[in-house]
C-alpha cells in the first residue's frame, strides 16, 4: 500500500514532463486530422538494384503502402544498398563455418513538391549463417540471411519515414 502512493506519483510527473517536451505518438493523428499513416501512403519507393534491392523495395512498399503505391505521390524515397560478407569462426583447416551478413542502406527522404530533404541517413542490418559441407545448404542459408537482412532493413527504413514525414508536416 505504501508503495502504490509514490508509484502513482512518479508516473504522473512522468506524464507530465512527457508532454511538456512535446513528445507526440508517431503514428497518432495530429490536431488537423492528419495521420503518419496517410502520409506514408503517399510515399514513392523509387527502384533498388540487385535482388535484394528487389526484396526490400517490396518489403517497403508493403509497409508503407499496403495498397498499392500512389498514383501521384507526395514523396519520394530513394534507397542504394550496399552488402558484405567476412567469414568467421575458422576450423583447424582453416575453413569458415559462420558468415557474417551486412546490409547497409543510404536512403534519402524527399518531398516532391519543394524539393526539401526530409530525412536521410543510412541505417544497417546484420545476420549470420551457418556455412556447411552442403553447398546447397550453405547457399540455402545465405538466402534466407539476405532475406532476414532485407526484412531487418526495410523496417528501420519505414520507421525513418515515419520520423521525417512526423517532423516535418
């Protein structure tokens, strides 16, 4: 009972200060009605090379635009990717048996109608996989860590959208 009082106390300074320094929902409508949401949907995602650019440019537009990309977007996304791989973990015949996986992405956030930067960066997702005797497996293995990497990637990328798009309405 003694400690319920203080708790109470606590959270509700901790509330306050929260919307004192202005922190809003990212995805929760503003005072006009308008919503990260609807802006998202009426992101571009221009083209990303290789099939892994494939892979995370329809991993982003089912993100960003469930239902289709629009017919006249207000924004564009463009993304360039960039993968490496370095084997590790080595056996007494100095063979790998673990591959480290990166996938890096420089993305740039434009709005259309100005020309103005809205956000960019880069951001970087990173897996590894089992490097066996099968070299089908192996390669098996390192799709699926392209995969994972590019599910990784295109969600940090949506969630920088949504950042730029909330900072600047």
């Amino acid at each position: 009972m003694k400690l319920r009082v203080p708790f109470i106390v606590i959270a509700l300074v901790a509330l306050t200060a929260l919307s004192a320094c202005g922190f809003r929902p990212l995805y929760a409508e503003d005072r006009s009605g308008q919503s990260t949401a609807a802006d998202m949907s009426q992101v571009e995602v221009s083209l990303i090379n290789d099939r892994v650019g494939q892979i995370t440019r329809n991993l982003l537009i089912e993100t960003l635009t469930p239902r289709g990309q629009p017919s006249n977007p207000a924004y564009t996304l463009n993304v360039e990717l960039t993968e490496t791989t370095s084997e590790q973990g080595f056996t007494k015949d100095n063979e790998a048996t673990i591959a480290d996986y990166l996938l890096s992405a420089n993305y740039k956030l434009t709005r259309r109608s100005d020309s103005k930067i809205l956000r960019d960066g880069k951001v970087r997702a990173r897996t590894s996989y089992n490097i066996v005797d099968s070299d089908f497996a192996s390669l098996e293995a390192e799709k699926a860590a392209r995969r994972d990497a590019a599910r990784t990637l295109a969600q940090q990328l949506a969630n920088q959208v949504a950042v730029g798009l909330r900072a600047n309405p």
